[in-house]
C-alpha cells in the first residue's frame, strides 16, 4: 500500500509534503480514495485509466479528461447515471419506490420503461464525492495521456506504461507451476 | 523477444515417474524452484498412486485424430474442425440419465484492464484419460480424469500481465485451449506469449512473445499444431492492428513464416484499399478462431476478420481484402493460396473468423464456413470457387440475399468504393443511426459450429439478433492501444438464439431449435446427439434429427464454451467449462436483461450416465 501511496504522489516533493503537512496529507489521502474507487467501481471499464472514455465496442464514454462538467454534476452523474446510455447509476437510493425521487424527477417505477444502467457496485456519498475530486483533480482539463499519469494509476513496474516509453522492451513474465 | 529456458529434463527419467496427488485442491503444494530439477516427490503422501503417463503427440496421431475414438487431441477434435465424435455410449436411447460425474473449480475469474472478470470459452483437450484446460488469464491445468474422478495434478500460472494485456482485450478475458506436441502442452496467454509446457511436470520449458500488446495485439485462441509447428492467430482489430496469423517452430522456437491479412502497398490485394489510408491507419484483419487444415493439400484455412474502423467504411474504400475473409495458406510457407471474401468493404463488424470445417459431400471437397454476417456459406476448398450460402438466422436486412452465382451480397457494385447494400440497414456516415440484422456479433460468433457426417448436417451455434449501430466517422489515424471503432452499437433489441441445422447436400436449413438467450456457446456433435449449452446456465443435448431437446442441467453458471466428449476406463463422458466470460455482459447485456443476474465463475463440469 505505501508503494502506491509513493506512486500517487509521484515526486520526492510532493512526498515530504506528504509527509509534513497535515493539510495536504488529508487531501493526497482523499485523492488516493478517490483513485481506489475509480478502480473499484470499475470506471476504467469505459472511461479507461486515463479518463479519455473514446470509442468503445460498446459506444463511447465520454472523455473526463474534456468534460466541462463541473463537481456537483459530476457527483449528480455517477449517483444517478445518464438515462439511455451505457453510464450506470452508482447510488443504492437513486431511484427509490416512492415518490420522493432523488434523481431526475423519476422512481423506480419509470425504470420499468425506461433503460437506465445499474452499476455493479453502489457507492457511498462520500465515496462519490472522493471520486468526483479525484476527476477533477487528476483527470479533468489534462492533455494526452503520459507516462507520468500511467505510472500514478498503476505504479512504476506496470507493463501497462511501456507504451509511453521510448523503446520498451519487456521481460517476459516468469509462470510458475503448482503440483 | 524470444528467450528460451533451459530445462535440464531427461527424457529416461520420465518412464520411472510416478506422481502423487492430494485428494483435495487444500492439500496441494507450491513447487519450489521453477527450473530446477527434476525430483519426483513433490506432493504429499499418496491417496491414489498414478501410474499411466501421458504419451507422446506425434505429428501422425495428429493427422490420425479421427482414430482415437476415446480423445480429443486438437482443438476442434480433427483437422477438419467436425466437432463429431464417433463416441455413441451416450446416445439418444440414455441421454436422459446423463448426470453430473464431477466437477472442479478453476482459476482466473479476476479483472484487470478494462475488465471486471475473466470467463471461461476454452475446448477441453483430452489424450488417455488426462485433461487439458485453460482459464481466461491462460493457466492451463492438467487434470487427471481416471477412476470417475477429476484430480488437479498441475497449474501452470503464465503470470499474464492483467492490466496491459485486459486494457486492449476488445471483447473479454479469454482463452480457448491448448495444443499438445510430442511431450508439450502448448498454450498462448493474453499478453501474447506463445508458452510450451512438459505435459509430465507442468515446468514451462520455453515461452515466447509472438504477438504485442503495446501494439494493441492480444491472442486468445487455442494454437493450431501441425507438423512441427504452432500456427497462432491474433485479436486486435479494434484498435486498429494489421492482422496476421504466425508459424513458430516448436523445436527451434523460431519463426517460420507470418502471413498479413492485410497488404502493403503494391503486395497483391493492396489495390482493395483505394483510399489514402494504408493498411497501417485503417488495421484490421484479426484471426483469434482457430483454424483447420486439409492435409492432402498442405492447406491452412483460417477465418479473417473484419477492418477497422468498424463501421466507418467510407474511411477505407474498396473490397478491403483480407479481410471478412477465409483464407487458403500453403502450411509450410504461409504463402496466401486462395480466398473468398463474404462481406467486401464491410461496414457491420461481420467478421469471418469463424472455423472452416472441412467436408466432403457428393464428390466434392467443401470448406463450410458460418459468417457473422448470418450466412452459411460452402466453398471448394481447392480453390476458394463459391458452391452456395443460406441464412442461417431468423432475420437478415443488410443484403436481400446472396447472389448464387457470384456468392457476393446481391446489391455488392464492384465499380462503388465504398458499398451500400440494403441502404436502410447500413450504417453511413450521413445518417447517425442504423438498425442491422444481424447485430454486430452475428450472426454467428466464435462458438464454433459441428458437422454430422453420417447425417451430413451442419449444426450452427445461432445469435438470432438486430442491434443499433451509431457512427462517429474517424478523421485521424488510429493510435496504438486505442480504440478506433468509427462507432458503436447499441442492444434497443431483445437477442435470443437458436441451434440451427443445414443438410449440406442441399445448402437448406432443415431444423432451427430456438432458446430463449443467444447461443454463446458453440455445437459438439455425436452420432445421434447434439450437445451445446446456454449462457443462462443450461447445458443441453437435442436428438441430431429432431433437434428436440433430450436432456439439459443448468449448471447454475453462464455456458460460455464449446462442450465436448471423451472416454477413459471404458466410459464416456462430456466435459464442459463454465464460466461467463468474452464481451457479452459488458457490451450486449442490455439485449438479455435477465442475464444480468449470472455471476462470473469457473468451473469444469464432467457427465457420465
């Protein structure tokens, strides 16, 4: 966990801050959730590691890295889902029996003729929240995709960051048996 | 990228080996050292003492696998791809007895790319009792098959690389089998490895890098062996790879030839590409079904897939050759020897990857083929010259038919660069959206077919479906590792599937048996039976004739690989792996909302009477 924690700092700076300041600890622990959900809630399934989404062979996902949304509607997105296309609903409560809707104006009973996806895990708000900064912060208004922002997702040994290296010839890995 | 492990294995201590197995998966022991030697006392005490050994695979009981009723030593049973075995001590007369004999639990269900879990859509590979399987990840595991029982002897773990390798997996975590030669087991892994593995200890004598995922390249089907080669084909052409299919030399771990399913400039075919994107921009051309080989000619037949982008196909005018093609290869150069395209220019993803299974009817020399694009076509196969194609689906609206003489779709102009067959069902870059028929999985997927020869009747593992495609006309090159689909479809339709039978003497569907979810599986076929499962958990045995369902079980899982059947100790069994896997629960689910419910799994299932 602490080579992962190193990793999304990324810089020998960036980690005496780290390790010095209370403020930036908090902060730097809650981007660390944020990218934690993101992978746990299977984000990278269509938006990708980087956040760029792109054509897909199921659609597209939007970029995260070029949306012009804001926090409170990022947040709104992944609680409630986009109606009609592949972006699921993340919160247990989105679309409660009643008719105190939470998302939409719409209830459980509209999800009957309408499509909105369910996601595989259902998030907690803070949790939303977690996630909704770490787009803000490391995804959104970014370039192309570097080996900098490979490593800070996967950490420096990952294969999947040779693509961003000059020449990058791979080891293959070792299989090991069990009788 | 090769690097060949030195392995200091006699060949004389193998007859005086004897191996000892734990009774439960809990008792089983990590081996130690990797390469070093070759002590036999790995396990723990012996419960059942194991003394057969597996015998060598040599190149004539390859040719001859059609002889060894009891086995199943190639991927699809025989060269010719048949699928049928001669095994008939479960037949239409008992099958209702079939009853779980046992089952074990695999590996492999875990994520990584852009994948939340791995499936299972391998072949079973069975030589004297002994089994060979794979996990989405490429474990394979050796299973010990005698006295009623199944015993793990041995896993070899690849250490496939999840995150570079699940990241440009266009459609799921998969792997369908393995390849025996001589005293090897020889499997790919995601990440593009060609690994050879001693069939006695599990120890991996050599490993090589035939395909690269930095490239976008990935490979998930079983290796075709023929002679003293594995012929392996790729998977890619989402992110805009230029296809191929390669030849390694097992003894040398050389290269021996690698043949491009896409032309370069002036290399013949090239003038199928008639717009300034090269085969470089525009990619495509996968080859991740194996394939099948008639050895009286010395031929390869393999399945081509479609180009990229997808459905952009203004992007690259002309026919596109290889690609939605099969193609003939001389096996020992690699040399193209025919061709035959079923969708030039093709804008639906209708790939043609699928097996050519090899026949012969009333004189002729036939390779079948059943295209995603909802066509089963016949071919002579020694020369590519079209015989005739049925649709085997339900529902076909991209073409009115094909035409009988040419055997291109009726509305296919050779003076048009770009085709627009039935122009209501073709996606086009002036109009976002278009509904085709068949959905862009077919049709007919990988789940390979199976050919009767007693009844002469080809049995086809059917995606009865329509589904939405939108277009997003590509302007840019594609970029390695990205996806460059020029699209994407969508599932506004309920898909269901069928087993769909057709008398190859005739070229007419003669039975269509309907299920309630596409079949995702593929088709075994035995002298009275035809097996074949469900991805909502059934696997099932309909009468060859009849098609009139005889038998099933739900396996409680989702049917996501072929079913198969062999003998030890005198008894026939089936085996089959389940275990969701591939690209349906992620992109196609919408289509089958019920199947949202199945978990992901892995488990080998084995029936007896």
């Amino acid at each position: 966990m602490m080579v992962m924690k190193f990793c999304v700092v990324g810089s020998a700076a960036a980690l005496v801050v780290f390790l010095f300041s209370g403020t930036a600890n908090a902060a730097e622990n809650s981007l660390e959730t944020g990218q934690a959900i993101y992978k746990r809630a299977n984000c990278v399934g269509c938006h990708k590691w980087h956040g760029d989404g792109g054509g897909g062979y199921g659609g597209a996902a939007l970029s995260l890295r070029k949306t012009e949304l804001e926090k409170p509607q990022i947040m709104e997105t992944v609680k409630c889902g986009r109606p009609g296309t592949g972006m699921p609903y993340f919160s247990r409560d989105s679309y409660p029996s009643d008719d105190a809707p939470q998302c939409y104006g719409l209830t459980s009973k509209d999800l009957e003729t309408m499509h909105v996806a369910q996601a595989g895990v259902f998030l907690r708000p803070g949790e939303i929240e977690a996630v909704a900064d770490y787009v803000i912060s490391s995804i959104k208004g970014k370039g192309d995709p570097n080996l900098a922002d490979c490593v800070a997702f996967f950490g420096e040994d990952s294969k999947a960051c040779g693509v961003y290296k000059s020449g990058g010839h791979h080891e293959l890995p070792t299989p090991s048996t069990t009788q | 990228m090769e690097r060949g492990i030195s392995y200091p294995y006699g060949r004389s201590s193998k007859s005086t080996r004897r191996f000892y197995v734990g009774g439960t998966a809990l008792l089983l022991i990590f081996a130690t050292a990797a390469f070093a030697d070759d002590a036999p006392s790995v396990g723990p005490k012996a419960e059942t003492p194991i003394v057969a050994k597996s015998p060598e695979t040599t190149t004539q009981r390859l040719l001859d696998a059609d002889k060894e009723q009891q086995n199943w030593i190639t991927h699809h049973k025989t060269y010719n791809a048949q699928r049928f075995s001669t095994l008939d001590q479960i037949n239409a007369g008992n099958v209702k007895g079939l009853k779980v004999a046992w089952t074990m639990q695999l590996g492999g269900v875990e994520g990584g790319g852009i994948w939340s879990h791995g499936g299972l859509e391998g072949t079973p590979i069975v030589e004297d009792g002994f089994m060979y399987v794979t996990d989405g990840w490429g474990s394979v595991y050796k299973v010990d098959t005698h006295g009623g029982l199944g015993r793990l002897l041995w896993k070899m773990d690849p250490k496939t690389d999840h995150d570079w390798a699940g990241a440009v997996a266009c459609c799921g975590v998969d792997n369908r089998g393995v390849g025996l030669y001589k005293d090897l087991v020889i499997s790919h892994t995601l990440d593009g490895r060609l690994i050879a593995t001693d069939k006695e200890t599990g120890q991996v004598k050599w490993q090589r890098q035939v395909a690269d995922p930095d490239k976008g390249e990935v490979v998930t089907g079983a290796p075709l062996i023929v002679k003293n080669m594995a012929i392996t084909g790729v998977a890619g052409a989402e992110y805009g790879i230029r296809g191929w299919i390669a030849a390694t030399d097992l003894d040398t771990q050389k290269e021996m030839w690698r043949t491009f399913t896409l032309p370069k400039k002036g290399e013949p075919g090239s003038e199928t590409w008639s717009g300034t994107n090269s085969e470089e921009t525009t990619g495509g051309g996968s080859t991740w079904v194996t394939g099948s080989y008639d050895p009286i000619s010395n031929t390869i037949l393999w399945g081509v897939g479609n180009p990229g982008p997808d459905w952009d196909n203004a992007y690259r005018p002309g026919d596109n050759l290889y690609t939605d093609s099969s193609l003939a290869v001389d096996a020992d150069t690699g040399k193209i020897k025919w061709h035959f395209q079923h969708t030039p220019n093709d804008p639906y993803d209708y790939d043609s990857v699928a097996e050519n299974v090899l026949v012969d009817v009333d004189g002729k020399k036939i390779a079948l083929e059943a295209d995603r694009n909802g066509f089963g076509y016949a071919v002579d196969r020694t020369d590519g010259r079209f015989l005739w194609a049925t649709p085997f689906v339900k529902k076909v609206t991209w073409t009115k038919g094909i035409d009988p003489e040419t055997g291109k779709p009726e509305e296919y102009d050779a003076k048009k660069q770009v085709q627009v067959y039935n122009p209501e069902a073709t996606p086009v870059r002036s109009r976002e959206i278009t509904d085709i028929c068949p959905g862009n999985m077919g049709g007919k997927n990988w789940p390979p077919t199976a050919y009767n020869p007693l009844l002469k009747t080809w049995y086809v593992p059917v995606i009865e479906s329509c589904n939405r495609i939108t277009i997003k006309p590509e302007t840019k090159a594609n970029k390695p590792r990205d996806f460059f689909t020029g699209g994407g479809p969508s599932q506004p339709f309920r898909i269901t599937g069928s087993v769909t039978a057709i008398d190859v003497t005739t070229g007419k569907v003669v039975g269509k048996h309907e299920t309630p979810y596409p079949n995702l599986a593929g088709i075994l076929a035995t002298p009275d039976l035809v097996f074949s499962g469900e991805p909502s958990g059934q696997v099932y045995a309909l009468d060859a004739k009849t098609l009139q369902r005889l038998w099933e079980f739900n396996t409680g899982g989702g049917v996501n690989a072929p079913p198969m059947t062999f003998s030890v100790d005198g008894k026939q069994y089936v085996a089959i792996l389940v275990g969701m896997g591939g690209a349906w629960d992620k992109w196609f689910i919408d289509s089958t909302p019920e199947l949202k419910k199945v978990q992901p799994g892995s488990t080998l299932y084995v029936f007896a009477l």
